[in-house]
C-alpha cells in the first residue's frame, strides 16, 4: 500500500500544517490549558487525556487512509472498451488516453482521473473519491468535535487571560495584531488570542464543510453534480448512505475502523430509475 503524497509546493505546505498543527493543538490542550485548571491527577483528567487521543487517533488514521488508498481509474482498465460501448456516460479523457467511467473527473494536480470525484483536498494532497470518500468525511466531522469541544473548553481560561468579556474582546479575535500595536495586551496575551482565532476559524471551516459534504452525500451528489444542480445518482437516503460509507452505513462515520464494503466498483452507477450507468 503506497502513500499518495502532495504533488507540489501549496499542497505541501497545507499537508505540513494539518499534521504539523494537530500536533501542536494536541498539545497545547493536554499539557497546556488542561493543567490551568487541574492542579493533580483525577478521573476528570484522565477522561479528558482519553478524549482527546482518541479523537487524534481518529483523525491521523482517516488522513493516512486517504492518502494510502487508491481512487485513480489507473489498473481498472480491464474491459473498459466493453463497457464504454455498452454503458452510458463513459467518456475519452484526453489526457490519460483512455475511456473512462461516469462520475469520473481527471485531476491536473495528481494528473490522472479519480473515480467518482469529488475534490482534490489541499490538506491532504489528494483526491477524494470513490473509494476514501468516508474517510474524509469522517475526518471533518471528528475535526468538527474536536473543535468545538477545544473551543469551548479553552473559553474559561482564554476570557481570565484577556481580563473578562469586555467590548473589545470579539474585535480582538478578528484582528489581534491590533491591540498588540496599540499595546492593548501583552506578547503573551496577543499569541494566545491568536491560537484562539485560529482554532475558532478552522472550527467553523470544518462545520460549514461537514455540512456542505452531508448535503451532498444526501442527495446523492459529488462536488462537479451539486455546482451542475444533477441528481441522476441519488437513490433515496439509505442507499446514498450506503454509496460513500459502505454497507454498515453511518457505523462506518462513527467508527473508521470498522469494515464496510462499498456496494459498488465506482465504475458503474445507478441513477434514480435503477438503470446502470
């Protein structure tokens, strides 16, 4: 199993920082803000200690999985001329030289065609498709809790730094550089009201995407389908379900590790009248 890694210098640099700062976030909560308000060891603690390492070990699995597993059309080419004849929707990439299936999209930047497509995700430095479409969802949902637990928890501490809720303190989140400037606040005061705009932006990215993905997935829709306002492939909400998670449905959102064969090959699809495509 080979690992799909980013292909130029922008995708790099985000790969870097999903990585790179989940580990700082991982960090900064367990040895820095949890301590501010525990003084010893406890079950709250250990509660807490538990929560956040396996929320990091759900995402990190689901970035590897992404990564690591193969949605080009490359290797599935066995009887593409048969089908191509015989299926609709087929269609000659240019590019690749070859027929390829319904749904399917080249991408430049990993510069093959991805079945089932939905998007090159920079953070990642691959496309998602057919075949670790879940795992990115899941991904963006545990991002989401993660977040917003993070966000939440760290309130009490970050208002005891900045001196309580005051008029200024929202203006101070949107741009902190300022009242470092003006000298409103000190160094310190000025990175934490950084972190905290950071870690409430990136909450907020997620959300908005776990609600964009879920709109989609429920429509039966990838990216290119719901900007082209297509619903040929929805099949009522189970079977949409079942077309990204697999055959244990939202167990397999909950749980990556679990085992859910996807009910197709992502090669042929069919659309609302049960006619394959």
């Amino acid at each position: 199993m080979s690992l799909h890694l980013p292909q130029n210098l922008n995708d790099a640099a985000l790969f870097a920082l999903f990585w790179l700062g989940g580990v700082f976030t991982l960090v900064y909560e367990c040895y820095f803000i949890l301590w501010s308000y525990h003084s010893e060891w406890n079950a709250t603690v250990v509660s807490l200690y538990v929560l956040a390492f396996y929320l990091a070990g759900i995402i990190y699995f689901c970035m590897y999985k992404i990564i690591s597993t193969d949605v080009s059309f490359k290797g599935h080419e066995d009887n593409v001329a048969v089908e191509s004849e015989s299926s609709e929707g087929w269609k000659y990439c240019q590019v690749c030289q070859i027929n390829s299936p319904p749904r399917s999209h080249h991408c430049k930047i990993c510069d093959e065609c991805i079945l089932k497509r939905d998007h090159h995700c920079w953070y990642a430095g691959y496309c998602i498709g057919y075949q670790n479409h879940r795992y990115f969802v899941c991904l963006v949902l545990h991002c989401s809790i993660a977040g917003l637990f993070a966000n939440v928890y760290n309130w009490e501490y970050v208002m005891a730094v900045k001196g309580g809720f005051t008029w200024t303190t929202l203006p101070s989140l949107i741009a902190p550089q300022v009242g470092l400037v003006f000298g409103q606040y000190s160094t310190f005061e000025f990175v934490m009201t950084c972190v905290t705009s950071a870690g409430t932006l990136f909450t907020i990215f997620f959300i908005s995407l776990l609600v964009i993905q879920f709109t989609q997935i429920i429509n039966g829709q990838v990216q290119y389908e719901k900007k082209k306002g297509i619903t040929d492939y929805s099949l009522g909400f189970k079977n949409n379900i079942a077309e990204v998670f697999g055959l244990v449905g939202l167990w397999a959102l909950l749980c990556p590790f679990v085992t859910s064969p996807l009910p197709g090959d992502g090669k042929r699809f069919c659309s609302g009248g049960d006619k394959l495509r």
